[in-house]
C-alpha cells in the first residue's frame, strides 16, 4: 500500500466513539500523537493552542455532567481539553514591555490553529488504533468548565476530546457527495444547493433506517438544531477571558 492509500484509509475509517473500554492511554502514545499533530500548519507559526489533559477522576466526573451528560468524556481512556491559547503571546509581549494588539483576528488565529491542530491529533490517534469522539457540549456551561479547570486570562476552550480503545464501532457515518461541497469557478446556486441536500436525504434517511431510527434525515437534523440561538451566552465568556471581538 502506498502511503496515501494507508492515509487516506485512516481518515475514511474515522467515526465518533462513543463507547471505550478502561484501558488507559500510554503517556507515550500521546506524546507520539501530540508530536504529529503539531506539525500541522499553524498561522505565521504562532502555534496557538494548548492540550490540557484531564486527570483527576473527580473532574472528569463533573465535565461529564457539564457537557450536558455524556459518559465517555468519565470513561474514556484519556479526556483533553482544546483551547485555542493567546496567553503565550501576551506573556511573550509583556516580557518586552511590547503592547499586545487585541483583535477579532486573533480569536480567529487562535480557533483555526486549534482545530487543525485537533484533527491532526484526532487521525494521529485513530492511525494508533484508538477511538476519539469531540466534545462541543462542554461549551453548554463554559464558565463552569472555566472554573473548573482554572484556565488562565487569553485561553479560549474550545471543546473536549475523548480517546481510548473502542468498546464498540457505530460504523461510519455517510457524507454529502464530494461535488456538493467542492465547487469550481463558481459558488453552487441555491437550487444546486437543494439539489444535492435532497439527494443526500434519501441517503442519510437509509442510514437512519438501518441504525433502528426509521422517518429521520439529514436536513430534518439540521433546520431543527438552528430553530434557537445555540448557546447564547459564549461571546460573554470568551469576552470575559480576554478574547476581542472589534
Ligand atoms: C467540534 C465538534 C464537537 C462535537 N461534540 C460532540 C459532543 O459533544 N458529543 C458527541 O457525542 N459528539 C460530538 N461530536 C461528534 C459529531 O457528532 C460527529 O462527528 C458527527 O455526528 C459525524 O459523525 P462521525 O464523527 O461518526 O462521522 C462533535 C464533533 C465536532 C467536530
């Protein structure tokens, strides 16, 4: 097999796990993981974000229950917080006394560095043979979590990562067709838009139907979730932080 075969393979095998056995993960697995991860391309090299791993057992427990109940972030073989990190920047810049210039653009440096960073990490795990599952729920009460953890001015968490050994495998989830998401020279109109979201209902309404949850799709999935402001309350935290949005 030649090496984008073997690549391409371990990101086509990606689903979330939800269910782990106890075995922990290895300091040096992580540290393997973390290591390919980081080289990921960051933003005019910044690098800015930071892995916090979650140890004691008792915080655990309590994320679990801060993400809105979800017992893998407790089971998992290891639990990490992302955060897209600033603080490094302005300890850097207060050391020479240099003005550190907030921004919207900084926000966003950081959340992108984060994510790219994360799904390295995520497919550097997945290639080891464990499972990961993302956790956005632990921005349901991030204040909490912020507390909690004790996170420092000019970290912004960004959401969980559960990883351990795979207890179960949901199978992998379908996606829109390449062609719907890739377009050339111009934007899709709307009605191409419709178009290939329909196509993907039947299919996505055939994955339902085989996982025990008939009369469910895609798009039904998708109107329902922005029906309300998700989680209104998170320009406040993040303002709170330090984080700017001029
Ligand atoms: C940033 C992010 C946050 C997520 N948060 C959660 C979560 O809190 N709980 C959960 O069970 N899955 C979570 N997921 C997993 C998604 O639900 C999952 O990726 C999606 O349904 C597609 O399924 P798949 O990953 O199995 O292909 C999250 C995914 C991402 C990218």
């Amino acid at each position: 097999m030649t090496d984008a075969d073997s690549v391409l393979g371990a990101m086509r095998r990606h689903r979330s796990i939800r269910d782990f056995g106890p075995e922990p993960v290895p300091d040096e697995h992580t540290e393997r993981a973390v290591e390919a991860a980081q080289c990921a391309a960051t933003s005019s090299w910044i690098q800015a974000y930071q892995l916090l791993q979650v140890i004691d057992p008792a915080e655990r427990a309590a994320l679990a229950e801060l993400a809105g109940g979800q017992p893998q972030v407790e089971r998992a073989g290891a639990f990490f917080i992302l955060s897209g990190d600033t603080r490094r920047h302005r300890l850097l810049a207060r050391r020479e006394g240099a003005p550190y210039a907030n921004s919207a653009e900084l926000f966003v440096l950081a959340t992108v560095d984060a994510s790219l960073f994360a799904q390295n990490l995520t497919l550097a795990f997945e290639s080891m043979g464990y499972g990961t599952c993302y956790i956005g729920g632990i921005r349901n009460r991030l204040a909490e979590v912020d507390r909690l953890l004790e996170l420092p001015e000019g970290v912004y968490p960004l959401f969980g990562l559960c990883v351990g050994v795979p207890a179960s495998d949901p199978g992998t989830r379908p996606r829109l067709p390449a062609r719907a998401i890739w377009s050339q020279g111009r934007y899709p109109s709307d009605a191409e838009v419709m178009a290939s979201a329909d196509a993907f209902d039947e299919r996505s309404a055939a994955y339902y139907e085989q996982r025990g949850a008939p009369g469910r799709n895609w798009s039904g999935g998708v109107w329902r979730k922005f029906r309300r402001p998700l989680r209104p309350d998170l320009r406040g935290f993040y303002d709170s932080k330090g984080a700017s949005f001029d």
